[in-house]
C-alpha cells in the first residue's frame, strides 16, 4: 500500500509538471502590437516634431536601479556574457560558485536570484525609515527613477506577455518593474524603464564558445542547449533559445555593437517583431514617461524600423493622454544633429566640452552597473563630491544626470552607497534651486578645468578627468535676472568671476543687485569691478567644498 502510493504520488508530479510544461509556460503570444495613432510616424522625419517635455529639462536628476540577475553573482557589470569567457575573472568566479559554464550557465543565475529582500513599497511607506531605498533616493534629490526593464541578458522584469524568461515565471516571480512603478507613483517620481535586450542576439555568442585547454576543453558551454534538453530540470518547458537567442550563424565579431557593421550576423525578422513586441508591451503595460535604449539611436537600427516604431508609439501614447502635446522622452546614444532633433542625446559616463542647444542625459553610476562586492571590499565608489562635481557640470551644459546605485542580488544597497546618496542629498537640500529648473547661462564655466575635458566617443566614457580648484566656476540660471555662480572647489582666497565684469563680463548692461551665498546667512562682502565680480570668502565653505553664490541681477 505504501509503494502504492509513493507511485501514485510521483504520477501526480510527473503530470503536474507535464501539464505546466504544455498549458502554463510556453503561452507567448505572437501577434503584432500595433503603433499607436498620433503626430508622430516611424521615420526619422516623422520623429523629428519631438522636443523635450518641460518637467525633464526641470528635472535635472534621477536614481536608476540597474537591478537584474546579473546582480545576483555580484560580480560586476555584462556577467552573463563574460561568465563564458576563458580566463576571465567572472569565468572563474563561475568556477569557483558553482562550476563550468556548460554545467552552470546563466539561466541557472537566473534560478538562484530571488530578489529575496526587495520590497519597494515597505521600503519607502516611511520617510524616516533608514533603510528605505526610495527614501534616500528622496533624501539625495532625485525627480526620476529608473528601473531595468531588460539587459542585454534578454530577461524581462516585467510580465512579459512576449518573453516567457520573465521575472514572473521564475526567479523571484514578482513584477519587478511594476513594483517599482507603483513605488515612485506614490511617492512624486516620474517613472523611466531601461531597455537593453536588442543587443542579446551578438551579446550571448560567447555561451555557444568552449574551453580551449584543460580537462573540458572542446565541451560546449550551454548556449547549445535547445528546449528538449530541458527535460527533467528546472526550466523544463521553456525553450533555452528564446532567452540566449542563439538559432543563428557566429558573428565575426561578437563585440561589435553597431549593426551595421560587416562582422556582425544581422537579426532576422522574427527576432526584431519579438523586441519590438516586447516593448510596446512594457510601454503599454507601466506608462513610463522616459525609456531609455542602450542602443546607437534606435534599437535595431538601421537592419529594422522596430526602434522607429517603439518611439513614434511612445510619443502617441503620451500625446494621446495629454491633449494632443507629448510629454515623454525617449533616449538613445551616438546621436548626430539630425536624430538628436527626433530622441534625447544620452551620454555614458561623460559629457561634451559645451553648452548644448538640446536638452541631453548623461548616465552613470557611482560603481559599476552591475553589483560588484569587491567594489565595495574595497571602497572604490564614487564619492558625493565626485557625482555633486559631474552634476554641476552637466546641469550647466545644458544637461541632467542619471545616476545609477547598484544593488545586491537580494534588493538592498550597501552601507557606502547609503552614505554616498544620503551626502548628495545633504548638498541639494541646501543647493537644489540652483540645479532645479533652471538653464544655462551664456558660457557653462571659467577656469583652469573647462579646457581638460577629454574628448568623447560615440558613446560618451570621458568622464573623471577634471582636477577642480577653487577657481573653477559653473553657472546656469533662472530667467534673466538670478544667476548661479558656483565653485568646484574650496575657496581658497576671493572668487574672481571674470565673466561678470562691468565692462568685460556678459552681463551687458545689467547691474548686480546682491550675492548670497546658499545655506548661509552671511553678509557677503562683493565688488563688480570693470574687469569682473570679486567676492571675498566667506567664513566657510559650501557642503562638500562646493559652494553656490546667487547672484541676483
């Protein structure tokens, strides 16, 4: 009686697992997501009536959770495709975890993380709460959030209705994005999604490599795997392709990152129709107000029109809702003059050497994009005064900020970072109106630093190399008649502002009214010569060292 009902009791597995095999995991639905109906048509002629909504160019700074399974190894940025790279660090912390890419792939990351301390809500219901992720991102200023919708790992964080390798299916099975969208809806943040998955096509190749020497050489890693492979494991019912994307010829070149480029296996149709149904749906789904695409201009451009269509959708989408004027953004790098006037100009991890015509974004992070320990072993984060120092700048050229702070695997922050964002925010508390809604001035800045800028490359990556001193200046302003005057460094005598001067300065005609300095309630002792405004130090320096004088005309 007993075998008796051991057997009976494993039929019911067998065909539980059977029935959710067949009915339950592998529903994806296949049909097109129509392109909303608006001003806006897929082309880059039909894209080019964008500007820039007035809540972004007021906003100035946002806090991104660049937050997925890749965090869960915490070992750094692209863990998914370098964990199938020889000799790499992130192949033998494979080794060392869990054990050879063609026994232990991604998609078995994908399992373990469970995002078991993330709650978005109970995180920020209270102010006060220390350990509220939301409310330092509060406390540090922020007027956006991000999250990842997808990476180049290709898993959605969303439910997905086009992608069954989804947050709800497996993993922590919880809505990732939506909890997100709920949390900064509650609490006053304009939401932005991430979108990264066009890239997984090249991105992945290497998980279809093998070792070259050793005791496995010449085993296949496990981007071979099909769906039938999947029998009697965990992903049992889910075809392994569908998240690697491996149905095609090697690229010459997997590295390669524009499409274009001959050494690069061009993605075929189903492929593109897929992302592009995927991100209508996500659009549709959590209403963002910004996407951001990791993408040269558009997602799978120019081999498909599928980034035309998700951006001319977007801006419909918000038009629709707000009378007929679009009030959302849509992002892209390595823009030229002409696509800059249809999508925001993003930067990564820089900025140009001058004031932009066109409002633009740089992204970056105080650690690298994906959780790393050993960044935090080692405490190699970006300091408050590092991202205060970038976000000056930047706001003075015309620019916002979108700072990424990486999270662990289990949805918390680490104690660093806690105190890098609580310190921001200690500097705009006091300092925040000269970075909110305001614009730039005739020049960004004076000093020995404006000329160190190092030149940018398609993406951006020039960032960091700045040595600021007490005589390097940023302005930007509000209206005609405040001007915000502030100094990179501590001062370490007068602030000589050579472009105030009565006669040599900018200011034209225009007489300076009064000089204050924010958070203090100091007289200011000042003269505007002929050759520039003079102000004498006062008793102490701005928080951080960086210090704002308001200059009202």
């Amino acid at each position: 009686m007993k075998i008796h009902r051991i057997l009976l009791a494993m039929l019911a597995v067998l065909f539980t697992a059977t029935l959710g095999a067949q009915d339950f995991k592998v529903k994806v639905d296949t049909s097109k997501e129509p392109v909303g109906d608006g001003p806006f048509s897929p082309s880059v002629e039909g894209l080019s009536g964008f500007t820039c909504p007035e809540w972004f160019k007021d906003a100035k700074f946002g806090i991104w959770a660049h937050w997925g399974p890749q965090c869960q190894p915490e070992s750094g940025d692209w863990y998914a495709r370098n964990m199938y790279i020889e000799d790499g660090n992130q192949y033998d912390h494979n080794i060392e975890l869990h054990g050879h890419p063609s026994e232990f792939g991604f998609k078995d990351w994908i399992h373990e993380w469970r995002a078991e301390n993330w709650g978005p809500d109970e995180l920020i219901k209270l102010y006060a709460d220390p350990d509220s992720l939301i409310h330092f991102y509060q406390q540090c200023g922020a007027k956006y959030f991000f999250t990842l919708a997808n990476h180049h790992d290709n898993f959605d964080l969303f439910d997905s209705k086009y992608q069954q390798w989804n947050a709800l299916n497996m993993g922590p099975e919880k809505d990732i994005v939506g909890g997100w969208e709920k949390a900064a809806r509650k609490y006053g943040l304009h939401f932005g999604v991430s979108v990264h998955a066009s890239h997984a096509w090249t991105w992945y190749e290497t998980s279809r490599g093998s070792d070259t020497k050793g005791p496995l050489a010449g085993v296949p890693y496990d981007g071979w795997l099909t769906k039938e492979d999947g029998a009697g494991t965990w992903w049992e019912g889910y075809d392994i392709q569908d998240l690697y994307e491996q149905r095609h010829p090697l690229s010459k070149d997997n590295g390669a990152w524009q499409w274009e480029e001959d050494a690069v296996t061009t993605p075929d149709q189903a492929y593109c129709d897929r992302f592009y149904n995927r991100t209508i749906d996500l659009i549709d789904k959590y209403n963002p107000d910004i996407i951001y695409f990791d993408d040269v201009y558009l997602p799978l451009w120019p081999v498909s029109d599928a980034g035309l269509k998700i951006a001319a959708h977007m801006y419909n989408k918000s038009a629709s809702e707000n009378g007929g004027g679009n009030q959302a953004v849509v992002t892209g790098k390595g823009l030229n003059e002409v696509q800059k006037k249809t999508i925001l100009w993003d930067v990564e991890r820089g900025a140009p050497d001058g004031i932009q015509d066109l409002p633009w974004q740089t992204c970056t992070c105080i650690g690298n994009w994906h959780y790393s320990k050993w960044l935090y072993y080692d405490d190699k984060y970006k300091s408050a005064q590092q991202v205060i120092r970038m976000l000056v700048d930047i706001v003075s050229k015309n620019g916002n900020m979108l700072l990424s702070v990486p999270i662990r695997g289990n949805g918390t922050i680490d104690p660093i970072e806690i105190s890098v964002v609580s310190e921001i925010g200690e500097w705009l508390k006091i300092n925040g109106e000269s970075i909110y809604g305001t614009r730039p001035w005739k020049v960004f800045g004076e000093g020995p630093a404006v000329d160190q800028a190092k030149p940018l490359n398609t993406f951006g990556f020039n960032e960091g190399g700045e040595t600021y001193s007490g005589s390097d200046i940023r302005f930007n302003c509000k209206g005609d008649k405040t001007i915000y005057v502030t100094v990179m460094s501590g001062i370490e005598g007068r602030t000589v502002v050579k472009s105030m001067g009565r006669k040599v300065g900018l200011l034209g005609k225009k007489k300076i009214r009064s000089v204050q300095m924010l958070g203090s309630d100091e007289k200011i002792e000042w003269k505007q010569g002929d050759d520039a405004l003079v102000i004498e130090k006062p008793s102490a320096d701005g928080i951080q060292g960086i210090t704002v004088f308001k200059v009202s005309l």
